[in-house]
C-alpha cells in the first residue's frame, strides 16, 4: 500500500513509505491530525501524510502508543509528564479529552508507566 506524503522539515522520503518509517518507534513523539492529513512528529522532523488516523493505529503498537484525543496519539515512552489533562512531550502540550481519559491511565496503569 503506497502512502502519499510530504516532508515539512529537512531532507525528502523520497517514495519511502510512511509504514517503514513509523516502525521505528524510537523516533515517533506523537500524531496530530490536522483535517485531511496527520501531522507525525518525531524527534528529527514533522512529517504530513494522507493516512487516516484509523489506518495509523492500525500501523502503530497498542503497547508503545495511545490515542488520548480525537485529534492525538502519543507515544507513552515519550511522555515526560502529565499536567491538568493535558500531556508533555518536549515543548508540546497535548490534551487528554475526556472520552479518552480513563483507557489512557488505565493503560499507563497496566504498563507500569504512570507519571
């Protein structure tokens, strides 16, 4: 399945399928959909791509990432910490919605990773 995308920051994936490139977990902050495309932010660039948040979960581990919004996943190992709902990753401060909220921390819960 190609993927159509378009680089935001630095170099070009040149025909590089944005699966291959999100599998390499330690790179990927968090997902952000922006209307039609998702924004995915890594720790070396913004990348925008066509995929649907549906087909992206699909893609990603349920163990090394959660949607906590209609519009966010986040990567749980990137989470520096949790402030009124709403989460640290670097300079990002991402919401928690409240249909959202209990699978989250129940989640972190789980993993033994809560903040």
């Amino acid at each position: 399945m190609k993927i159509r995308c378009i680089v935001i920051e630095d170099e070009p994936l040149a025909l590089r399928k944005i699966k291959e490139y999100v599998e390499q977990v330690d790179y990927l902050l968090f997902i952000q959909r922006m209307k039609d495309y998702l924004q995915i932010h890594t720790s070396e660039r913004k990348i925008m791509t066509l995929q649907t948040f549906k087909n992206m979960l699909e893609i990603l581990s349920p163990m090394d990432f959660q949607r906590v919004h209609n519009s966010y996943i986040v990567a749980t190992a990137k989470i520096e910490s949790i402030e009124k709902n709403r989460i640290r990753i670097g300079k990002a401060l991402i919401p928690i919605s409240e249909s959202y909220k209990e699978n989250f921390y129940k989640a972190l819960k789980e993993r033994n990773i809560m903040i």
